[in-house]
C-alpha cells in the first residue's frame, strides 16, 4: 500500500491544456527547491517541502513496467483526520 497524491485529467480536448500546464507548476517547483537547497548548502536555514502529484494512468504504466501487477487505487477517509486520502495497491512477483 502506497499514499499517494493522485490525479485524473477528464478525456476531453481541454485536458491537452492541463498537461502542460501542470508540467510548468512542477518545472516551477523544481527550480524554488533547486534554489532553497542551494540556500541550505550556504548555511541559510529554509524549509522544503514538495508535494508531488502523480498522474493515475503514467502511474499505472510505471509500476507495471518495473514488475507490479493488480493495480488498483482506493480513495478512503483516514483515521487522523478524517480527510480522504488516495492510496495505490499493488503485489509484485516474487
């Protein structure tokens, strides 16, 4: 069982936008993490943290591509916080 943020872009034309778009946010969040690390190692103390969203179907084809099968993803409220979190289910062969 893996918790994962997960998303699904719909099957219409206007999801083409999406894509790109989301791929600027990350590119985006890579280059404010590539800065405060770069911060950190000069000895200013910043705190870094990513969120990192995966697209369902890229998600599906590289965990079967690397040996997982059954697949499957399940949305359920968690204890803690009663909020409703994605998790991914998987088995791979031994």
């Amino acid at each position: 069982m893996i918790h994962l943020p997960v998303y699904e872009l719909p099957g219409t034309k206007v999801s083409r936008l999406c894509r790109p778009i989301i791929a600027l946010g990350k590119h985006a969040g890579d280059v404010n993490a590539a800065i405060k690390r770069m911060l950190l190692r000069k000895g200013l103390w910043l705190f870094v943290m990513r969120c990192l969203y995966y697209e369902r179907t890229a998600l599906t084809e590289k965990l079967g591509n690397i040996g997982f099968s059954r697949i499957e993803f399940r949305k359920f409220a968690v204890r803690s916080n009663g909020s409703y979190h994605e998790f991914v289910f998987a088995t791979k062969p031994m």
